[in-house]
C-alpha cells in the first residue's frame, strides 16, 4: 500500500476514487508483490476501519479465503500492475471482474 500511496502522489487523479481500500504484502524491484504473516489479523482490522476491499497478495490467497470478515471482498494481486488494474474497476464500480481469492 505504501507504493500504491507513492503512485497517487505522483498522478494527477486519485487511485481509490475516494473508495476505503485496504492491503498489504511486500514489494520486490520489479514490482511483484509477495505474502505477509497475519494475514487474518490484517483483514479484521481492515474491516473494522471501514475497509469494503482488500488487496491481497496471491500467496496469502488461501489463508485470506479461509476466514474473511464479511462486508471485505478480497482482491488477489500478483504485482503493483495488478494492484493498478483492480483499483480502476473498483473506481469505476465496475468490479464483477476482479480477480478474487478462493479456499482452493
């Protein structure tokens, strides 16, 4: 999210159109976005800020899946591209193509 933040900074219109968008997850050089430890914590305490989303690496997917707080739809991201992308559908309200995480 603190890359993410640095984009908005940099662009001349807002990433989350205003939307309370959460996430988390590590960022390597050329913009992959890899797993975290706690995740379940990390999604609780999302949705109890307020959070409607939450940008979830790929790796977490699974564990993310198993236990979401309702009200958070989990967005799976696999690089800053993806995080990119998702953010536009969800701007838009165009999000019935987002790319989720399953229990699978």
């Amino acid at each position: 999210m603190f890359s993410l933040g640095i984009v908005d900074k940099l662009t001349p219109s807002q990433l989350t159109g205003g939307k309370f968008i959460a996430g988390t997850g590590t960022i390597d050089d050329k913009g992959k976005v890899g797993p975290i430890g706690g995740i379940n914590m990390k999604l609780v305490g999302a949705r109890n800020a307020g959070a409607r989303y939450f940008l979830t690496p790929d790796e977490n997917c699974k564990a993310a899946a198993s236990d979401t707080p309702d009200g958070l739809t989990l967005v799976r991201v696999k690089n800053i591209d993806d995080a990119k992308k998702s953010l536009d559908s969800i701007r838009s309200g165009d999000t019935a193509a987002l790319p989720s995480c399953s229990t699978g």
